[in-house]
C-alpha cells in the first residue's frame, strides 16, 4: 500500500514515497482504492509553503479530489456498499462550532479535509468516512467521476451567482474551474457565454465545451468584444476564475448595468484592487465570493451521472504517484488543464 506523502514546502525532495499502514476501520469508515486523484491550484499552493484555504502538518498524503472504489466498510456503514465507484467530497465539518450552526459550514472554525490535514487521494487506498463518499454510475471514467470536487465548488458559486435565462456571462479565465463555468453558465440559462483567457489551446477548448465566443484579453478590447458578441455594453455576470488582481480589474471593466462580480479564484491572502467606486454606484454592482462547496458535492455528482458536462477535455495529463513533483510543475503550466494522478499507474 504506497502513498506519495508530502514532507513540506521546505524540504528537498518534498515528496516521497512511503508504505502505508491503516488501523482497522472505525465503524463509520469506508478503504477506498484510489483510482484517479486530480491536482488543484490548491495543493500548488501548498507545494510552495504559501497561506491561503488550508492549515497543512507534513508529513501527509495530499490531494482532495478522487474518486475510487469502495474496497472494504465500517460496521456502521450503511450507504456505500463494496465495489461501490465513489467520488469523494473531502471536507469535513464540525457541525457545533458558531459559523457550522448559523449555516456557514464552509467557515467552521474546525474545517479539515481529506488530501489537506489528513491523507488523500495521492495514494493507492485512503480511509474515508462514509458521509464524504458520494456513489457515481459506473460506467462513469475515473477521472471524470474525480473532478466532482471541482465541480461541486463550481455549482456553489453559480448558486452564488444566481444567472437569470437570458442573461450574458463572461467568464475570465480558462482554466479547469473556468472551462466547468463556462458550461455551467450556459446549462443555467445564459444566452451568451464568453470566455476571456489569453492561452490559445485553452480558447480553443472553451469553444469546444461550449463558450458562444471567446476573447484574447492580450490582443483585444474585453469591453468593444462583448459589445460585438451581444450587443450590449458589459456582461450581466462576470465570473473572475484567476486570482490574480489584473483579472479582478478586468471583470469591473467588463460589467455592465446592474451586473453581479462573482470573484470565484482564490487570490493570495494580500491582493488587493482599487475599487471603482463610481461604477458600483452607477452600475449597481453586485460584488461576491465563494468558497469550497458546502452541501453542494451531491449536485455535483448528480450532473456527473446524468452526462450533462464535458468534462473528459479538460484532463490533458495523468501521472503515476512516483512522479507527483513533475504532475505539479504540469499543473502550474499553461500547457495543461487538469493534471490526474493515477495511484495505480
Ligand atoms: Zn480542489
Ligand atoms: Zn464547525
């Protein structure tokens, strides 16, 4: 039983494969094998030591989003069954802590999560509790059924962004959350989805997964293109998947009447951008954040078994867990979409 655990952002190397050990399963505990395990900007962020969404104490298995199967069950367990393919959501809340009871669980002031303070999906087996295995069809590929997580996160920010029929969505970045927006937006309602990303190859796919129109933010005015593509001056929804403050500054540009900013991306915890006071006023803008996927795992999944995205193309590369340092410099490039890890080769 091999996992990649990780030494810290301080050590060299800061990966290194171990055998594992598991105790005998607590009676509400599931042994998943581990199939596939994608890389989030998140484990890049902690691969470089930086603050940000998760408190981390080396030495421990990293990655959050996986799917497997179910290889052994708790005495208790009563929803997953062996042999089950399960997606998993990996955080966990306390549920008695003040944010936890005023419905704010994504603040619980005792968030842990599979993959961050204990050991994930960069390895062959990983013990879950049952509440976070969340059962996908089988006849759903691995990979696909492993980025539930990151689609969970998208669903709650496109509930966050409440898009109305009709409405026109530009989307700035085209990334892996970005090109999983672009088809959210749409199967919201938009009439018009934009993707604003520089990266050709990434233009490319966001069409294919069904932007209506695409803009080089480099090259071309983000503004007189919206204006081309619908008509209008500003999108009615912006949603910033970068987190960079130049990308912040380019949703205020691109928003028109009325417009909601949903500000999805996680910045580093000291970015900050000029306010355009004047056009929140006279615009009436409507400014929002989102964070992880609180209660929104199972919707995830739902959209996964029903086929309703594509979700196969944005996975460009696969790694075994011997080469986790190399899957994360990929990850980071502007050459890859989404980076699997596949424990078992
Ligand atoms: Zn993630
Ligand atoms: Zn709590």
């Amino acid at each position: 039983m091999k996992g990649t655990y990780f030494l810290g952002a301080q050590k060299t190397p800061k990966f290194e494969v171990r055998d594992m050990e598991f105790a005998p399963l607590g009676e509400h505990e599931v042994l998943v094998k581990n199939m596939a395990c994608g890389i989030c900007g998140t484990d890049v962020h902690i691969y470089h030591g930086e603050a940000g969404s998760a408190d981390v104490t080396p030495p421990v298995v990293l990655g959050h989003e996986f799917s497997g199967i179910v290889i052994e069950t708790g005495e208790a367990v009563t929803t997953v069954s062996v042999g089950d393919h399960v997606a998993m959501d990996p955080n966990l809340y306390c549920g008695k802590c003040l944010p936890c009871r005023m419905g704010k669980k994504q603040n619980c002031e005792h968030l842990s999560a599979l993959g961050v303070t204990r050991d994930g999906g960069f390895a062959e087996y990983a013990v879950c509790p049952e509440s976070q295995c969340f059962v996908v069809n089988k006849e759903i590929d691995f990979d696909v059924a492993a980025m539930a997580e990151p689609l969970a996160c998208v669903v709650h920010g496109i509930d966050q962004a409440a898009i109305r029929p009709g409405q026109a969505v530009l989307v700035i970045g085209g990334g892996t959350i970005g090109l999983l927006m672009v088809q959210m937006a749409k199967i919201s309602g938009a009439s018009t989805v934009m993707l604003s990303e520089p990266v050709e190859m990434r233009r490319k796919i966001g069409l294919e997964v069904g932007a209506d129109a695409v803009i080089d933010p480099l090259n071309e005015d983000v503004r007189g293109k919206i204006r081309e593509i619908c008509g209008r001056d500003g999108a009615d929804v912006v949603i910033e998947c970068v987190g960079k403050p130049f990308a912040v500054e380019q949703a205020f540009y691109a928003a028109g009447f009325g417009a909601t900013l949903l500000l999805f991306s996680v910045p580093a915890t000291d970015a900050t951008v000029a306010l355009p006071l004047f056009d929140v006023y006279k615009k009436e803008l409507r400014i929002l954040g989102s964070m992880i996927n609180p209660d929104t795992h199972q919707r995830a999944v739902n959209l996964i078994n029903g086929h309703c995205l594509e979700i196969k193309k944005l996975i460009t590369h696969a790694y075994d867990l011997e080469h986790l340092d190399e899957a994360i410099h990929m990850q980071m490039s502007s050459e890859s979409i989404k980076v699997m890890v596949h424990p078992w080769g």
